[in-house]
C-alpha cells in the first residue's frame, strides 16, 4: 500500500482499535511494520508509535507517515525508558474501545485486525489472542507455526506462555485499562497477561496464524529473545 494522503481531520469520535508500538532504532523494520497495520481489513484504527529516544531516523519515518495518515500518531517519550513505560505511554494516549499491541518488527497479515475482532465478539470475550509464525530477519515465514489452546486461566498460563504481545487484543469495556499497563521488569508482557487472569478474566486462543514474529536484534522488541529462552 502507497503512501496516499487521507482526506479529512483526525475523527474526534471513538476509534475502534487502537494499535500501540514501541519503537526504538527500529528504522530498518518500521516501514513494513506501519504498512502491515495500513493493510488491514479492518480500517477503523489508529495507530500509535512511541518513540523511546531512537537516533537512527526511526522518529522521522513515523513523521512521514503520520503527515500522510490520519489514523497515524507519533509520541515522543522524554528519555529512554524501555518498552513496558513506552507501551503505557500509548495506553495513556489510546481512544479506542478495543487494544493491541505490535512490535516494532513484526508484521501483522492482513486479517488480524477482523479475524480478532470477529472472534472476541463471538466469545463475548475481553482477551483474546491468536497463533503466530516466526519469521527471519528479512520478514520471510519460517513455517514453523505456533498454535494455541482454545482458552487460557491463570493457573494454566503458569505451564503455557503462548501468549505473544503481538497478537493481544482486549475490550476495555470489559478488562480495566489500568489491569493492560505494564509493570517495569523483564517479561513485562506475560507478567501483565498473569496479572489480567489472576483477576479472574480469561484469555480466549483463536487458533489462527494471524502474525509474524520476526526474529531481530538492536531493536526495542529483541527482549522477545530473552523472554522465549526463559
């Protein structure tokens, strides 16, 4: 998908979803990454990137983008503060009803959006998740794919940590914005998921490869490595 200009202002009326990346000398990723969301079915979003202090030209990229789309927003953090602080930033700024979050290097297939939102109102559920594909450094699926169970409680995501940011989606009209914000520690993505099913929510699996999880470094998202071999 080009980069066309949208007509008209940014709606003051609720979004529907609203995607949050954090982004940290991610420049060599961050084009396919916003056009993976640019993509989707499902059009009624915004995007928000939370820039975390990068100095490779990533900040000037979602400028780009942002002067051309509407739907595009850039949010600058005042220093670097990692990934969980950037992420709550953007929660801090979201207006949609419903939330996900994408990694600054991966990519998103064209349905995740719809085939999401479809599923969670088909369980009447606030959590959902999807199954995914690792990638390589180039965006290239590797075929090895991740399924996931049909649903997941707290005392059974203690034995399975198949929940991958990238393919979260809550309704914040049923799980509390305040239980989504990350605490800042390592794996602050699965000790956030922890925290939501502790409270007696659970996260429903659609078991679908909706995503693809590219393995990189030098990026804001390469803890991933760390928090798989853990």
């Amino acid at each position: 998908m080009g980069l066309n200009k949208r007509k008209g202002k940014r709606r003051d009326m609720e979004t529907k979803v609203s995607v949050i990346i954090p982004v940290y000398q991610a420049a060599a990723f961050l084009h396919e990454t916003i056009e993976s969301v640019r993509g989707q079915e499902e059009t009624d979003w915004e995007l928000l990137l939370v820039d975390d202090g990068s100095t490779d030209g990533s900040r000037e990229i979602i400028a780009r983008y942002a002067a051309m789309d509407s739907r595009v927003r850039l949010i600058c953090q005042p220093v670097n503060q990692g990934a969980a602080a950037a992420r709550n930033r953007g929660l801090e700024e979201a207006k949609g009803r419903y939330l996900a979050f994408l990694d600054s290097d991966d990519l998103w297939k064209r349905e995740r959006l719809s085939a999401g939102l479809s599923f969670m109102k088909k369980k009447q559920a606030g959590f959902v998740f999807s199954g995914y594909e690792f990638a390589d450094e180039t965006g290239k699926g590797s075929g090895r794919i991740v399924r996931v169970p049909e649903t997941l409680t707290y005392r059974q995501a203690l034995k399975n940590t198949t929940i991958f940011t990238s393919t979260v989606l809550f309704d914040t009209h049923v799980i509390p914005r305040e239980l989504i914000r990350m605490p800042l520690v390592k794996s602050e993505d699965t000790a956030t998921w922890w925290n939501i099913l502790r409270n007696g929510y659970t996260a429903y699996g659609l078991d679908e490869n909706l995503v693809l999880y590219r393995r990189s470094t030098g990026t804001l998202s390469s803890n991933k490595l760390e928090a798989t071999r853990r």
